[in-house]
C-alpha cells in the first residue's frame, strides 16, 4: 500500500475548525499522501492561520515522512465549494482523491482502512460511517437537535447505488475516496448548484460507472453548526429545495450518459424510494392528469369559439409584441434578427409606463429582444404590464439565478394575471449549444426550467412552456426531444415552431417534406396525449405550416397582424409583423398604441396584408388569426 492518496480542503471563513481538520490528516496511520488546501477568499483569519500552520509544520520539514507534504492555494475572489474542488483537483497528483471539509475531521484509520478496501475490493469509490456532533452553541439555540438522526440517515445498509438515486443516498461528503481517473471521467463537480449538491451530483454521476463500498466504522466526524450548509439548508432557514436538487442531479447525470452514449432517460429515475412516497406521487399524478384534461377539453371548446366571445369585440389587440431591448448574451445561428442585435437600443422604462396607460386593452404582451432579462428594469416591467394583462416571456434560459430572482419577486406582489415563461430549447446538448454557440447553454436552459417550476408550485399563476424551432440542426431530435421533456420536466407545454425567414430555410423543409410530415404526425400524437389543451391548435397550425411551404397554398383566412397583433422594436418603431417593414414610430404619437392603430398608415398596411399573398408560417401570426377557420 504506497499509493498516494491527495486530500482536498477547500476552506471559508472556518477559522474555529480548520486546525482539527488538518491535524486529524496528520495524524493518519496511512502516510503517503498530499494536502491540498483551498482558501476560497475568507475574510476572517482562515487564510493566516492555514499559512502559519502550513509553514511552521511543512516547511520545515517536521514530517519528513511525508513525500509531498501541504499545497496551498487561494481564490482571488469566493467562488464557492465546486469550484474551490475543482481549483483544487489541478494540483493533485496522487492515485486516490479523498474530500474533507473544512468544518469536519477524521478518526486516525480513515485513510488506511479506505486504501486497503479500494485495493483488495477492486473498489472506485469508498465511503465510510459518520459520527455527528451537534457544536455546543447550536445546541444551546436549539436542544431538541439530535445526533442520532444524521447518523441514521449515515450509517444505514444496504445503499442503492447507482445512477437510479433516490433520497435513501445519504452518503457525507467528507467520508469519500474516490479514484482519481473517475474524477475526471465524470467531468469533476458541478459549479453553480442551486441547493450545493455539487456533492450529491458527483457521487451520481460516479455511480453510473463506479463500483461503491460502505464501510460501516464511523471513521468520519460530521460537525453541524451554526453557520454550517446543514444548519442553514436543512434546520433554521431551510433553503434546500428537494424538487430543485433531485432535478438537477438527474439532468447532470443524463447530459454524462449522453455524452458518452448511453440510453439513460429521465424516465429510468424513481419517483420516490419508499412505496408510502410513491402511493402519494402516484395519487399526485392522477390527480393532475384529470385536471389537465379536464382543463384542456375546456380550452379546446374556448379556442373553438372564442372568436365570437363578446369579449373579443372591445379589444385593442389579442397580441402586442415589445422588443424591450436588443441586447442577447448568445448567439444563434438561426436568429432572423442577426445584424440588428446588441446596438444598445433599449426600452425605457418610463416611455413603458405612457404605453400601458395608453394602450387600451390587450389580451396578452410579449416581452422578448434580444434577452429580456438583460434588461435592467424588466422586473419592474414585467410587474407594470401584468397588473393589466397576462405577459408572456421568452427567454434563452443563460441566466439562470437573475431569471429565478425577478420572477419570484414579482409574483410575490402580483399574482392577478398569468405569466408565462417560455425557455428556448433547440435540441439535446451538442445541438443547442451548437445552434446557441455557448457550451453552457444547454445546461443552464435546464437549470432555469428547474428553478421556474420549483416556483410554479408557490405562484399558481406562473406557467412554464419550452419552446424549440425546428431547423435543419435539430430536425432528428425533436420527437426524442419532446419526450424527454415529458419524463423529466413537468411542463405546461412544449411548443414546436419552424424556424422563420427566407426561401433558402423553405427551401430545405421543401426537399425534406416527407420527414417533416411524419414528425409532425408524430408531434401530433405526444402533444395529444400530454398537452391536449394545445392539439387542435397545433393540429391546424401544423397542417398550414406544411401547405405553406410546400404547395404554395395560402391560408384560407385572413392574417390579422396590424390588426389584433403587432410588434414594438426597442427603438419604438412599430410594425405589423417581425417579417415586415416599419410603419410608424410609437415616440412620434406620445406612445398613444391606440391612436397608432387607427392611423392611416397602419390602416394601409392591414388592407396590404389582405391582399398579400402570404407564406409566413409564423406562429404566433398564425395563432391569432386561426380563431375563424376552427369554425368553418
């Protein structure tokens, strides 16, 4: 037994611990290892007291014995746990990585006890029982803590390993050993978490490929204190979110399997360990199947009729569409905007607020861009326009914790009217962060999904829908697509759109029209079965999309853009639709939309689009305009 074993410490602000946690590594029976320590930016005597310790004890030279001796790094700024791991997986070089944090420590045979196992078991990761102390002061704050229920949730066996986790898991971090090229296999840890459970993602992804031991001596001491993760997540501020957590550790392990072309799906993942929790999530998925039907077949009878509701009649617009800036973290090689974004060309908020209160009534507002959450006062924006309508948001996914942030500040004041976030997804990760050009772009699409419907369940008027346009990039995906997203997300809607623009993108859906009909058949029936409220709509939008392209067939109604629907570009100019030019500028009528409407240029411009002939299949034109044709 001479492998090297690298021990990392990532440590902030743990000034009371961190002297335990390193002597405890000293004091191992098993000698051959390295310590990499990794100050994540303290600000208070952590930094000072590790390199005082470092330098009396390793510099000079009191443990000979050990070969490599202490390595310590700092963070120019806090970049949390993950990262910190990370940071500190570059300078190890031993055969075996073992985890301490900052606040734990080890009994003196941890080490050897984990190398013996691992070698003669043939093992990849190894992880031992916990002793839980309770810090006296927490104590003091809280008696009823008891030591005994963390080690219950430690020490138990058998454990279900494998990528089918479940929240029986319950593996300490500072516990783990782990081969070093598994580490690397599964990508390293996971940064930017919502819950931390960078941990729990790791040991998840390990155990699609790894072979787990337990050993039962409670070699690992497991310190719960005041400012500890557990106290904060779990016992006074409980900020762990278990629908968040469990999500994304699911997509981590999907987008590895995928990436190493393996047929995991989210359907492969219980819904709960115990058949108590799995009788009560069956009863829960019941119950919102009949609901959803219930509610669809009543959507299907409005969107049937709703063009003679009496309602209907007195509206200014059924769509109004505001560009709120130009401004878009990514870009997208199917975006029709391209040339016109990122100019600084951006809503102000005020000129918004003339527009609301001299808009008349609108059913429904668009807010997009560019990204409208690069916006700085969309916030404000979105709760200004959702007092009066229902809004609707289109977002690329990118920013992950500001999208989370704003909506659930704003739907903790206004829950009047519904919102409804729609995230782009283009396809699986290797096509979205191709078609986004970022390669976290996908996995931050998800993260976002994650955190929307983790608020959905506060604020019953928050709806959440992705959106995927059909191109030539994705074109083979998008059925598997859709179906993952049924089994992994519990979404209001998946809505398919075919990406809009020139002839050339025609032309493409021309010579691939036999492909394009099956999937959409195929679209059909999974949007039938999980999203019936949407299929008749769908159904007759699908079918004018394919005539439009391909035989050149009109649509049998009018299109009504300039007329119940229009577009606002940041700069205030106005048009009837995104494939049209400008008609107007709202500045040069005080922002006044319904004297605009009725001003002669936008009149001439509705009696053009009727005599258009018209090859636009866009969808959200097509949406407005189809309420006559369910009727004929």
């Amino acid at each position: 037994m001479n492998s090297l074993v690298s021990v990392i410490i990532p440590v902030y602000n743990a000034e009371k611990y961190i002297v335990q946690a390193i002597d405890s590594v000293i004091a191992q029976t098993y000698q051959d290892w390295e310590l990499i320590i990794v100050d994540d930016a303290s600000i208070d005597d952590t930094y000072n007291i590790v390199n005082r310790y470092y330098k009396e004890l390793f510099e000079g030279c009191v443990r000979k014995s050990i070969k490599l001796g202490v390595k310590l790094v700092s963070n120019e700024t806090n970049k949390g746990v993950a990262y910190s791991r990370n940071f500190g997986l570059k300078y190890a070089t031993g055969k075996y990585i073992a985890f301490l944090d900052a606040d734990d420590w080890w009994h003196i045979d941890k080490l050897e006890a984990q190398v013996k196992t691992i070698i003669c078991g043939g093992f990849d990761v190894v992880h031992t029982g916990v002793e839980t102390v309770i810090d006296k002061d927490l104590w003091r704050r809280n008696p009823s803590l008891d030591a005994e229920y963390w080690n219950k949730l430690f020490n138990k066996e058998p454990r279900d390993y494998g990528a089918h986790l479940s929240d029986r898991d319950n593996i300490a971090w500072s516990s783990v050993m782990v081969r070093r090229d598994l580490v690397y296999r599964v990508g390293g840890f996971d940064e930017g978490l919502y819950n931390q459970n960078e941990d729990w993602a790791f040991l998840a992804k390990c155990s699609m490929y790894a072979k787990f031991c337990f050993i039962p001596d409670r070699f690992t001491y497991y310190r719960v204190h005041t400012d500890s993760y557990t106290n904060k997540a779990f016992i006074e501020e409980k900020r762990w979110d278990a629908s968040i957590a469990l999500g994304q550790v699911k997509d981590r392990c999907v987008v590895l399997a995928r990436r190493n072309s393996n047929k995991l799906s989210y359907g492969d993942f219980p819904l709960s360990s115990t058949r108590k929790g799995k009788i009560k999530k069956g009863l829960v998925k019941v119950y919102r199947h009949l609901k959803r039907h219930t509610r669809a077949r009543l959507a299907n009878i409005y969107h049937r009729s709703q063009y003679f509701f009496p309602s209907n009649k007195n509206t200014c617009l059924d769509l109004l569409i505001l560009h709120v800036t130009d401004r878009c973290n990514l870009s997208c090689v199917h975006c029709f905007l391209k040339g016109k974004l990122n100019s600084g060309s951006e809503m102000n908020y005020d000129d918004l607020k003339k527009l609301s209160n001299n808009m008349g009534k609108v059913n429904n507002i668009l807010l997009t861009g560019g990204e409208p959450y690069l916006h700085r006062d969309i916030d404000l924006i979105i709760s200004l326009f959702l007092e009066k309508t229902n809004v609707w948001i289109n977002t690329n996914g990118f920013m992950s914790m500001r999208i989370r942030t704003i909506i659930d500040a704003v739907l903790s004041l206004c829950n009047k009217n519904t919102l409804t976030i729609s995230v782009s997804l283009d396809g699986f990760e290797d096509t979205h962060n191709k078609v986004r050009g970022n390669p976290k772009s996908y996995i931050k699409a998800l993260d976002t999904l994650r955190y929307l419907l983790s608020l959905r369940n506060k604020y019953k008027n928050l709806k959440v829908m992705v959106n995927t346009t059909i191109t030539e990039h994705n074109f083979n995906e998008c059925e598997e697509l859709v179906q993952e997203m049924v089994k992994g997300f519990d979404l209001d809607y998946h809505n398919f759109e075919i990406v809009r623009g020139s002839l050339e993108i025609q032309g493409w859906f021309r010579r691939n029209y036999v492909e394009w009909k099956k999937l959409n058949e195929l679209l059909l029936r999974i949007i039938k079965k999980y999203y019936p409220g949407y299929y008749f709509i769908n159904k007759y939008k699908f079918e004018l999309q394919y005539k439009n392209v391909i035989e050149d067939t009109n649509w049998p109604f009018p299109c009504l853009a300039g007329s119940k629907c229009v577009v606002v570009y940041p700069n205030w100019d106005l048009s009837a639709c995104e494939l049209r030019g400008v008609v107007c500028n709202l500045r040069d009528y005080n922002f006044d939309l319904v004297r605009t409407l009725q001003d002669a240029n936008m009149n001439n411009e509705v009696e053009m689009i009727k005599h258009d002939k018209c090859y636009c299949t866009h969808g959200c034109w097509l949406g407005v305009s189809m309420p006559s044709y369910f009727n004929r």
